[in-house]
C-alpha cells in the first residue's frame, strides 16, 4: 500500500524573461526636451505633453506640421525654440528625445541629455535609447503600454486595437474615481482584507456599468456594502475545466482572482494557475487517480484550518467539481465547521472532449439519454452496483470516468449484459489540452486499441450510437492526416 501524500505548498516559477522592463514615467510637472525636427518629432512632442510635461523643443528649421503642435495639445505645455540645442538647455531636463536626421548629432545630444541626468530616448535609433515608445492605449489614468521590442510594430498596433475594444472608454472615469476615493478608503478600512473588498467590488462595479460616470451616492454604497459584508474565511470549490485555460468561468476567474490560498489538484492545468493574485499561496494537494494521493481527510482539515484563519480559500479542481470531484465531502466538511463554502461549476471533462472533438452526446436520432458513471470504486476495481441493463440501453450515450484501469472489464461486461459489440466507443486522452488525442473503435475493439496506442494522461470513455457520426469523421481526419504524414516521409 502505498503511503499517502501530504499538501505541500508550491510556487511559481516566477516571470519568463522580458525583452524590456516595462515601467512608467511621471512627467507631471516636470521639463522635458526635444531637439531636431524628423519625421517622429511632432508625435513624440504630443506625448511628451500629453503626460503633463513642459515642453521645450529645439529645431532651427521645424516642419509645418511640429510648428502646429503647441495649438494642438490638452495638457502640460511646448515651447518652440527655432535654433539649435545647447548643452545648457538640458539643465533640470527630467526626459530628453534627440530627432535629428544625422547620427553623430544625435549621438552628441544623446551624450550631453544623460550628462545632465535625463532620461533619453532617440528617435529611430533604438541603439541610442535608455527607454523606446511602445503602442498606446489611453484611457488615462487607465494606461496600457505594449511593445514588442521593435520587432513587429504592426502586431503591436493590432494588439493595441484589440485591447482599446475589449476596454470601454468609460473606464476613465471609474480610474479616475479610484484616484480621488484611494485615500478616504484607506481611512475607513484599515485592514488589508476590507480593502481589498472594497476594490473587488468597485471592480465589478466598473465592469458592470463602465458606461455610468461614478459619485459620491456609488462611494457611499460600495463602503457600506463592504461593512456590511461578513467578516472572515470561506472556501470556494471551483472547476477548473478539463485543461484548456480559456474554458474557465468568469466567475472562476474573480474567485481565483480573489484567493488567499488555492489548494489544487495534480490534473489541472498549471497556467490557470496564472490566472491568481501573484501574493496568493498556491498547495498542491495531490488528488490524481491510480497513484499516491493526499488523503481527502488531510484536504478537509487543511481547508477548515485556512478558512478559521480568516483565509479565503479556493480548492481547485479539475472539470467540474460536482462531477465524481469528492465535492460533496468537502462541502460537508466545511459546514459542519461552520466556514461557508460555495461552488463555482466547471466544463466537465465530458463536456470539454465532445466539444473538441466536435461529437454530440444526445444525437435526436440516437440517444434518449445522457449517462454518466465512474469507472472505478473506492477500491479501484470496476464496480459491482453498475446498472448494467442501462449501460446496454442503444439509446443511451455513457461517459465514463477515470476509466483507464477498469476500461477492457467495463466493455466486456456491458457486451454480455446485452450492448452490441458494434456501438461506438471512443477515449480522448488529455482533453481541450494540446497534448488531446483519441482513440476510436467499438464497445469489441477499444480496449485493444487502447493497448496499441499507448498513449498517457487523464482519460474519459464514451459509448453509444450517438458517436458515430462524429467517431467516422474524426477517423477520416485520422486517416488523411497519417497519409499525409506517409507521403512526407517519401
């Protein structure tokens, strides 16, 4: 017998390597500099002022184009001095932009700007800059910057198009809401849990209604809804989906979001992880089947234990937890200890496989019935109390889980308890993940199939007439992809 695991607690592997640090400048205020008249000129004055800076440009021949810039700006300020630069004009510079057509002057400049301790940026020269532009979208002080390090600025623009959809304008004003309401919630809420509350709900708020401009009656509700709020830990059991990151909820998202500890299991998929605060704890507690576990008693205290701690617990698990999850056990657990606990549902693993392999599971002229049941009992043998006559039903589709170990057993009893040996039956492997793949045969054939393919991970079985369209076409697919696969290889 093996022994059991024990929670342990992980960490992230912390950022992948960036091309660039990406940080943000203050320039309210403060003086700025631009020397020469090039084709970014007039651009990178826009900017310079728009953040709040006083400008002072410096060109002895500007283009129409620069020469209307300072009628044409909404903040700071930009003063056009029609003569060269001087080391002396960069004296209490707080950020420098050489746009000269020749490289030794920008060179010289670039020089002098950091001699008098400014930030320098040159135009077109990215060999010259301490700091380069990237896309912009503004929805300031909601400000999102976006490069891609020179490489590939017309992608950078479409990201930025995308974003500037995905973000209403109106977000401006729920930003600058926050920045006139940061400091009276600091004064009413001092603890680090209730403001945290405080903005959560501020958040959803914002994107309930981004269109509404935020008051003081918004301000007055969000603190006295956060007051109100009961105090203290809770356990949240979320699904995770089968795999694919981006099948999770919103709702799962704003608990991940949310979470002071995650407890997670082996099966689900580490870049949803990504999706929690970076302050988060995150547990693995290892429940995966047919190997050595946490014992569900150890995942229980540990709950309960974090939860009275006044933690908000998230216990992450993979497809729906409602599904052949133990769910109902941690649930039980948490109310017999008084810790509230709620469910945010899943994808099923059932659900995720169909829809990746484009197969419906309750064909109109196949099955009358959707069935699910588990592969295995407490003891990881085949269960004994199976309803063997509606596993034979052909107007049934059965999904199966955790079916790996029991699977060639399962096939052949519901063969001698009356299912045709011909019915459809197909397993996936690692579904909606990028490693799926699928095995097709019938309820005779599968479990030999299997055993020649020899493939790895979590697994679910589905049987029934309903398949067989979907089943046909993706064999077809199988067999174009392996021909074209043979004809490369010649």
């Amino acid at each position: 017998m093996s022994t059991p695991r024990q929670p342990r607690e992980t960490r992230s592997a912390g950022l992948e390597p960036l091309a660039v640090l990406p940080v943000f400048v203050p320039l309210q205020g403060k003086r700025a500099v631009l020397a020469g008249s090039n084709g970014g000129a007039p651009w990178k004055v826009k900017l310079l002022a728009a953040a709040g800076a006083a400008v002072d440009v410096y060109a002895p021949e500007p283009s129409e184009e620069l020469r209307a810039v300072p009628a044409d700006i909404a903040a700071g300020s930009v003063t056009l001095h029609e003569r060269q630069w001087q080391p002396a004009d960069l004296q209490a510079c707080a950020f420098a932009i050489g746009a000269m057509e020749d490289e030794d002057d920008c060179i010289a400049f670039v020089a002098a700007a950091r001699e008098a301790g400014a930030i320098v940026n040159a135009v077109d020269r990215p060999h010259l800059c301490d700091v380069k532009f990237g896309a912009i979208v503004n929805r300031s002080p909601l400000v999102v910057g976006i490069s891609t390090e020179g490489a590939a600025p017309v992608f950078g623009q479409t990201v930025r198009a995308r974003i500037e959809g995905m973000l209403p304008r109106g977000f401006k004003t729920w930003v600058g809401a926050a920045r006139d309401w940061r400091e009276r919630v600091s004064e009413r809420f001092h603890g680090f849990a209730e403001r945290r509350a405080f903005w959560e709900r501020f958040t959803d708020r914002a994107f309930a209604e981004p269109a509404h401009v935020p008051t003081e009656a918004d301000l007055a509700e969000l603190l006295g809804a956060t007051e109100a709020a009961p105090k203290g830990g809770a356990v949240t059991l979320v699904g995770a989906g089968p795999g694919d990151a981006e099948l999770l909820t919103l709702k799962a998202l704003r608990a991940l979001r949310n979470a002071d500890v995650i407890l997670y299991d082996d099966l689900v998929a580490p870049d949803i992880l990504d999706y929690a605060r970076r302050e988060a704890r995150t547990m693995l507690v290892g429940k995966t089947g047919h190997g050595p576990s946490c014992r569900q008693d150890d995942i229980n205290a540990l709950m309960v234990q974090l939860a009275k701690a006044g933690k908000q617990v998230v216990r992450l698990k993979s497809g729906d937890p409602l599904v052949f999850g133990r769910a109902g056990e941690e649930i039980e657990a948490c109310r017999l200890a008084g810790i509230p606990v709620s469910v945010v549902p899943g994808v099923s693993a059932a659900q995720g496989a169909a829809a990746s392999l484009g197969v419906s599971l309750t064909h109109r002229d196949a099955a009358r019935r959707l069935q699910f049941v588990t592969g295995h009992d407490r003891k990881g043998e085949l269960p004994e109390d199976l309803n063997w006559g509606a596993l034979a039903d052909p107007s049934v589709t059965t999904v199966v889980y955790m079916p790996k170990r029991t699977l060639r057993l399962l096939l052949e009893r519901a063969v001698a308890e009356g299912l045709s040996p011909g019915t459809p039956a197909l397993v996936t492997f690692n579904a909606t993940r990028p490693d799926q793949a699928v095995v097709i045969g019938t309820a005779a054939d599968l479990a030999d199939r299997i055993e020649a393919a020899g493939l790895e991970g979590p697994a679910i079985l589905m049987v029934g007439e309903a398949l067989r369209l979907g089943a046909t076409a993706i064999a077809a697919d199988q067999a174009s992809a392996a021909q074209s696969f043979s004809t490369a290889l010649r």
